[in-house]
C-alpha cells in the first residue's frame, strides 16, 4: 500500500492475511467502542465465508488487540484499522481502494456491523440477490425510496460500470451522519435507479401494509423474519436504552429458531444485562401464544379502526373474531344458520351465504379462514372489490405452528369442540404451561358474557382457572 492511500484515508494499520479464493467480494465496516470483536461479528463472518465471499474487515476501533483479531483470521482476506471518520461509506470506500482489481469479482457486498446475522439460512437472500443489479435487506420511503444501506449487494454489470467506480470515488467523508444519509444512503439508491439498474429488496416496503413512512426494521421486525424469513435483526432492536418495540422483543423465541438463538441471548446479556430479564424470561420459556397470534393480526390491519369481514367461522374463524372483536364488522359461514349462532355473534352480523347485494369495498380486509382450496371464495370477492390485495387467507398471516396453537386452544375452551359435558361438579380438566391459556379463557368469557367479571376466579401462579357457571357446574382449567 503506498503512503498516499495511507495518508487518505488514515489507515493505522493494515494486513494481509491470505490471497483471494472468491468471486465474491464483502467489505465488512466495524466499530466496537470497548475494542472487541463480539461473537455476533465472528459469526457474521463465519456465514459470509461459508457462503462463499473474500472479506476485507475495515474497523475503527484503532487499539483492537491480536486476541481479538485472531478470532477472525480464519474468515477474512484483509484486516484494516484506520481513524474514525466518515462513517461506512467512508470504510467501504477504503476497503475498495485496497482491494486489488475489485473488478474481477461477480459480486461485492457493503455490510456493517449493525444487524446479527444470520438468525435464518441465509441461501434464498443470497439466490435473489443475484437476480439484481442492487440488492438489499430492506427498503425505505423514509426521504425517499431507498435500499437501506446495512445490507448492499452491487452485482457484475454495475461494478464495472463508471458509475460504480465515480460514486466511491467521491465520497466526502468530512460530511456530518445526516449529510451521509441524504447524499449516499439515499442519494446511491436515486442515482442507480436513474441510470436504469435493476434494484430490489428482500423486504420491499409496499409488502408490509401498516408500514406507512415508518422504518420497517423497527416497526415490523415481526413481519420481517416471519413473513419474509429475513436473517437479520437489528441489534439496538434489543437493548432497552434504544428499543421503541421493547414489548414485542419477548416474542423473539417464537420467530427466531433455536439454531440461531443463542447468539442473541449472548448479545442481550452482554449488552443490557439489566434488562436481560425482561427479555431473555421469554426467550427461555413458554412464549404467550395468545399475544403472538394478536400481533401477528395486528400485522395485517392497515389502519387501527379496520372494518373486517370474517369468511368462515369454524376453530380459526373463532379465534380471531375472540381476538379482533368489534373490528369484525361482518361475519360470513355458508354452514352456519341463525340457529347456531348462540351469544357468540349478534344476528345481523352472520349471513349464512355470501350475498350479491352487499358493497364488499366499504371493507378494510377481507379475511379468508378456510384452510383448503378456497379458490372460489376469493375469486368471489375478488370480482366485487377495488383493491385486491385486501383479501387476506389465513396462511399469509399464521405459519403451521400458529394454526396448531390455535386448534388446540380452541379446541380445549370452545364448546363446539368438546365432547358433550355431563351435568356434574366437575365437568372438564385441563393442566396447561401456557399463561396464555388464561387470558384466552378470560377473554373468551367476557366475550361471551358466560359470567360477570366479579365471578372469574384466576389464579396465574398455580396457572389454573376455576370457571363457576350460573347451573351450578364448574370448569377447572
């Protein structure tokens, strides 16, 4: 390296530590403020070479040890200490300059170290990512449409283009983090849509509903990894001290497999110890299904008073009228009459056959619960209805484990599916772990005005429920 490049970007140190052996290309930017290199960055590292990627490590922590850097030896190509300036682009734009001939690479992907990845397999990321000129994790609208830039994969047409080779070139990095983001986070996403690349996105904002102009890692990590099966999460998504979804956070057990899990248990504990309680509670035991299943619906409404029509009202369709209440404006079942009805729904609420004559478009969602071809239905709707997308099936909103949940729950609470109860003291037992279990029976009570609520009997400790019914039989539960 000569001292011009040395001096530009004020590179403390640099090492060569083995010879390309890819044709793919990571410039991993880092910064640890303790001078450490954490088992999240080590396992970043440890994906990315598996997967096939020559990596130049770009860090500013300027007094990081041969301890720490010998954790990653085996996984990087470069190693880098330089000052403290200029942010990413400034790291990356070094990274690049090192790199001898970048241009032989098919594919050079910008990350830092921001997000702990993987959480899933990675492999159907990496199979899009190909398929575009610029790829990223997530985009925004935020400014602007952008491709957020924790994530960038630039492929073989523009790396070789001039536009590529200009725009690295002319990083500023005297420029303050706010000039940082509107001139190149955003700015790079304009000026490659300009020239007419192809650009993409794991998540593409248009996906998540709700989203509005919010962030989406931050307002729908849920949807993120559930719905897109997203390998990342943001780190400061788990600290306290920087969470705005610190409630959701003790649901991570149920969207992150076990696998995975333990790199982000070791990362809360490190970090948030404080805190770790909260959070790692839940990650360690029985997550609140009934909770989960209310977030997941959350997910879908595009706007808090959503008027809902319900297709179907078997075991899902139950649940999730329990769950939404009085934003089911409309229910519909072609096997339910009038007579069946009982205290769960008004009677003008429930027609037994879809109509004709009703306006399906004054609906926000059209949620379809049948699990087998349904086809007709939503054909049905889809013929008398503007926006096509508000028609929602069940399986675009629970994955297989969410719709066991729910049939077991229902399955132990509600009458229709039970065994019929003899006129005795006791009528039915069930031991359960779930602490949802009590608050879906307790919901489901008050929903149904089986009793008042000075008649319910609950105690969480011992996880039971004792039900006195006005004919004198008793629930234990």
């Amino acid at each position: 390296m000569n001292n011009r490049l040395k001096n530009k970007f004020q590179i403390r140190k640099i090492r060569y530590i083995r010879n390309s052996s890819f044709n793919k290309l990571t410039l991993f930017s880092h910064f640890d403020i303790h001078n450490r290199i954490d088992e999240y960055v080590i396992e970043y590292l440890k994906s990315l070479n598996k997967f096939g990627f020559d990596i130049v490590f770009i860090t500013t922590s300027d007094t990081l040890s041969m301890i720490e850097i010998n954790k990653i030896k085996k996984y990087i190509n470069i190693l880098i200490i330089k000052e403290n300036i200029g942010y990413d682009f400034a790291a990356w734009q070094c990274g690049l300059n090192i790199v001898n001939n970048y241009k032989k690479y098919d594919t050079i992907l910008h990350v830092n170290d921001s997000i702990i990845f993987p959480i899933s397999n990675p492999s159907r990321l990496f199979k899009n990512a190909s398929k575009y000129d610029f790829y990223g994790l997530t985009s925004s609208i935020q400014k602007g449409f952008h491709i957020q830039s924790f994530f960038l994969f630039f492929n073989k047409r523009l790396i070789n283009s001039k536009l590529y080779k200009k725009f690295w070139e002319d990083i500023d990095f005297t420029l303050d983090k706010r000039q940082i983001i509107d001139n190149y986070e955003i700015g790079l996403t304009k000026l490659i849509q300009k020239h007419n690349y192809k650009v993409g996105a794991l998540v593409n904002h248009n996906d998540i509903k709700q989203l509005n102009n919010h962030n989406p890692y931050w307002f729908a990590w849920d949807i993120i990894i559930d719905k897109f099966n997203a390998p990342f999460i943001k780190k400061n998504m788990l600290l306290k001290s920087h969470s705005e979804y610190k409630e959701e956070t003790k649901f991570l057990k149920y969207f992150i497999s076990q696998e995975y899990l333990n790199r982000v248990e070791n990362y809360i504990i490190k970090y948030d110890n404080s805190n770790s309680k909260r959070i790692l509670g839940n990650l360690s035991n029985d997550y609140d299904i009934y909770q989960v299943l209310e977030r997941k619906l959350e997910n879908i409404l595009i706007k808090e008073n959503s008027k809902i029509l319900l297709y179907g009202y078997g075991i899902y369709g139950k649940v999730i009228h329990s769950i939404l209440k009085d934003k089911i404006s409309l229910i519909v079942d072609k096997k339910y009459g009038e007579k069946d009805i009982g205290t769960s729904v008004h009677k003008n609420q429930l027609f037994s056959t879809l109509k004709n004559d009703i306006d399906y478009n004054k609906f926000d969602l059209i949620i379809s619960t049948p699990l087998n071809d349904n086809s007709n239905v939503v054909n049905f709707f889809k013929k008398r209805i503007e926006q096509k997308d508000n028609i929602v099936p069940l399986k675009n909103i629970f994955n297989k484990k969410d719709l066991n949940d729910i049939k077991i729950i229902a399955k132990a609470i509600y009458p229709d599916y039970q065994r019929k109860l003899p006129d005795s003291k006791i009528t039915t037992v069930l031991n359960s772990n779930y602490k949802n279990i009590i608050k879906f029976i307790t919901n489901y009570i008050h929903f149904h005005k089986l009793l008042e609520k000075n008649q319910l009997d609950i105690n969480s400790k011992k996880l039971s429920l004792i039900l006195l019914k006005n004919k004198g039989n008793t629930y234990i539960l």
